[in-house]
C-alpha cells in the first residue's frame, strides 16, 4: 500500500532545508537586534482562541479552520495564524506584568483549507512577530522597516510595501455605512458572497477577487476620507517615521486584510513574481484583541511571512547548502580504524566530516565524496599508515598537499577553517 501526504501537506526535503535554516536564521538575528525574544505556542487551541478574534465572517473561520472535536468532545483547532495564539499566551501568562513593551517572534506551520496552488498550501508556515504595549506611530514605522531590512539581508529586492489606516471602531462604522450604501446601489453587480456578507461584513467586498467585484472597487468610497482626527495623525506619523527610517511605501486604501481584529495601521508586503499569491507578508495594528482575551487594555501590532512564498522568491543562484567539510578516504583495516577515531575528534572540534561505513574501493570512496560535495578529501591507506603521512586535496582547486600523522587533528582543523 503506497501512502501519501495530505494534499496541500508539504515535506521539506534534506535539499531544500538550507533555505529555511539560512531563512529562519536572518529572522533571528535582524529580530533580536530590534529587541525581540521567541515565543513558542501550542499548535492546538481550543476553537474559540480563533472564532471570535479572526471574526465569524471571514473566511479563515467559515471555511478553512481544521476543528474537530477532541475525545471529551472539546472543539479544538489546528492554529490558522498564530497572533491570536500569541495574545492568548500573553494574557495567560500575564507577560503584560513583566515590561512595559514586550516584543515576540515566532517560527511554525499553520493550517487553512484552502484550496492548494503556488504558493498557498494547507499547511505553510509562517515567522510572526508582535509588539504588545506601544500605541506610539514609531512603533508601526519600527516593526515595518524590520520585515523590510529583513527582505534585504535575505537578498529579496523589488517588493512593494502597502499600507492603509483601517481606523478605529467608530471610523469604520461610519466608513461601513457608505460602503454600504454605494453596494446596495450596484446590488446586482455584487458576488454572492458579498451580498451574503453585506450586512455582517461589508469591508470583505475589498478583499473579494470575483470579477465583477472587481470592477466595482475603483468607484467606491476610500476608508482614508472616513477616518477622524486622532486616526488621521497617526496615520500621518507612521508615514512620517517611515519616510525618517528611509523606508518607501505605496499607500493602498483598499487594503482591508482578511481578519477583522485590524485597527488603525494595517499592511502587506506584495511581490510581482508569484501571481495571484502576491503577499509575502502581511500585518497590523490590533490594539482591542487583548481586551477581548479578558487581558488588560493593551495595544498591540505585529505581521506574519509566509516562509513558503519566501523560499518560491530566493535567488536560486545562490548555493545555501552547508557542504561537508572532510571526507576521509580510508582504505584497508589498519587506516579506517585510525580514520574512525580520527573523524571523532573533528566532529568534537565541530568540523562535518564523513568516511564510509564499508571498505569500499578507492574510486568508490572518491564518488562518494563528490555525491556528498565535500569540500577536502583526506587519503589514507596503508602506504599512508606505514610512511606517518597522508595526501589532503582541496576538491575544487584540486590542489594536494601532504601532512604527517602526527598532530593531524590540529593540522586538519587549521587546513579547513
Ligand atoms: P495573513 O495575511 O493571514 O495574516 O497571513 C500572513 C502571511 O502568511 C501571508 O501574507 C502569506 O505570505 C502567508 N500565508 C497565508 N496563507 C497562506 C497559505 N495558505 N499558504 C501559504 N502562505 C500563506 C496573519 O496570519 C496575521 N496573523 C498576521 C499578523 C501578525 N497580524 C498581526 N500580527
């Protein structure tokens, strides 16, 4: 019987590890020098960690959340995105009581029943971040230049940043009620979807692709001319810091993000290159989200990358793989006892090295070294054993150079580093 994976379920080959360890590594760096510690949180949570923060009327909780119920007839979810998770944990464990501003990344897969093509899987992953306790515009300016710095050090260029103010409640109440009305004077060109969703959520009608939609979006009221005064300075300090932090940006207003706990700034990071999945990140302000956790009034913003979407962007020219180091050709008893103990004391030195496990012939061994891409092949055979010396070729100048047994571990080490 063959089995296969989920559909929409991914491996992630030993080839194409390098690209998220190099990815998962600039995260941690460019985050950590913008003060940020890891959180880890559970992949599991009980449903309603989602339902009401992501909103009834969205299609991650009508259609794409993995629930089921558990044994004891628990609803629980696999984890959709993961800042609902991350306020969750943060008003649990009370982590509001340990700084005034707390700063979180985190790494891992997240689940939605979507249906699968280029880049948007049922499992994908995402690396998050989120400020907790920072109103101030200069945090919206901080944390988009660091995904932006982020994109640079990984050697992505040509994305776009959008952003949008989505205001507060009460903008977007007065912003919905024109909305609404400039929709039900074009009903009959509106999706089913939309007019479904006209009274519960009309802001969806700005994420909907249906084509006819489309059309209608050019011609319809822009949230910027309904947002007030306090919203509007905001709005325009984030701008400002933005432009203070060299950062370019393309005001979008019809950017309203798929989940509704968004107010005030919200943004997204677009490519080009792959087609209708043009956003490689994505996040925003969410400053009432914690009150609804019945955690303390805390504001908050933060974005989540699509590690996939990423890796679909890398420069493929360039070589991510960590080679091994050393291979040790060893031939005939005597030479791979000495070579077994000799690899021992370079790996304990933290230097990749491999023989093989069986006294294969020398051309054997040499293929093998090239398979694996080693970067020096170290010959010793009984000849070797008997003289106190052995040959080291250096595998892309081809260069040899001859070293005598004694001392070798400190020799070796010296040659590869
Ligand atoms: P989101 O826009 O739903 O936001 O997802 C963020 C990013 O995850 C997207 O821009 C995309 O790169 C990636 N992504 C989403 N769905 C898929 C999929 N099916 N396959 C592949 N990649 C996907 C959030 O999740 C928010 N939690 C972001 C946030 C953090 N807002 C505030 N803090």
């Amino acid at each position: 019987m063959k089995i296969t994976a989920v559909k929409g379920f991914n491996d992630i080959l030993p080839e194409d590890s390098p690209k998220w360890q190099f990815i998962e590594k600039i995260a941690r760096n460019t985050f950590h020098s913008y003060g940020f510690s890891e959180i880890r949180i559970p992949i599991v949570e009980k449903t309603e960690v989602f339902a009401r923060s992501i909103g009834e009327a969205t299609d991650i909780v009508e259609k794409e959340m993995y629930s089921f119920p558990d044994r004891n007839d628990l609803s629980l979810t696999l984890r959709p995105e993961g800042t609902a998770v991350v306020v969750r944990s943060f008003v649990q464990n009370a982590i509001y009581a340990k700084k005034p501003v707390n700063k979180l990344y985190y790494f891992g897969p997240m689940f939605r029943y979507e249906r699968p093509q280029k880049g948007r899987y049922r499992q994908f992953h995402q690396i998050g971040a989120e400020i907790f306790g920072a109103a101030e515009p200069m945090a919206d300016a901080e944390i988009m230049s660091m995904i932006m710095r982020f994109f640079t050090e990984v050697g992505l260029t040509g994305l776009s940043l959008q952003i949008n103010s989505l205001g507060c409640d009460e903008c977007r109440k007065v912003y919905k009620e024109k909305l609404v009305e400039y929709l039900t004077g074009h009903k009959e060109n509106i999706c089913d979807n939309c007019t479904r969703r006209l009274k519960k959520n009309p802001l969806r009608f700005l994420d909907c692709k249906a084509a006819s939609c489309n059309e209608l979006k050019t011609n319809a009221p822009s949230i910027l001319d309904s947002i007030c005064g306090a919203c509007a300075d905001h709005f325009k300090s984030v701008k400002n810091y933005l432009d203070a932090l060299n950062t370019p940006y393309e005001i979008n207003d019809q950017m309203v993000r798929g989940l509704d706990y968004y107010s005030r700034t919200t943004f997204e990071v677009t490519t080009n290159m792959l087609g209708a999945q043009n956003a490689v990140a994505a996040g925003g302000r969410y400053d009432k989200l914690c009150e609804m956790f019945s955690g303390p009034k805390t504001p908050a913003i933060g974005f989540a990358l699509g590690v996939e979407r990423l890796i679909l962007l890398l420069d493929t020219s360039k070589d991510y793989e960590r080679k091994t180091k050393l291979f040790i050709a060893a031939l005939g008893q005597e030479a791979r006892d000495f070579s077994f103990k000799l690899i021992n004391q370079l790996r304990a030195k933290n230097i990749s090295c491999e023989m093989t496990y069986s006294d294969n012939s020398l051309k054997s061994q040499m293929r093998r070294a090239g398979k694996n891409e080693s970067q020096h092949v170290l010959i010793i055979g009984e000849d070797e054993m008997k003289s106190g010396s052995a040959i080291i070729r250096d595998m892309s100048t081809k260069e040899q150079t001859s070293f005598s047994l004694d001392d070798i571990t400190n020799k070796i080490m010296e040659y590869c580093s």
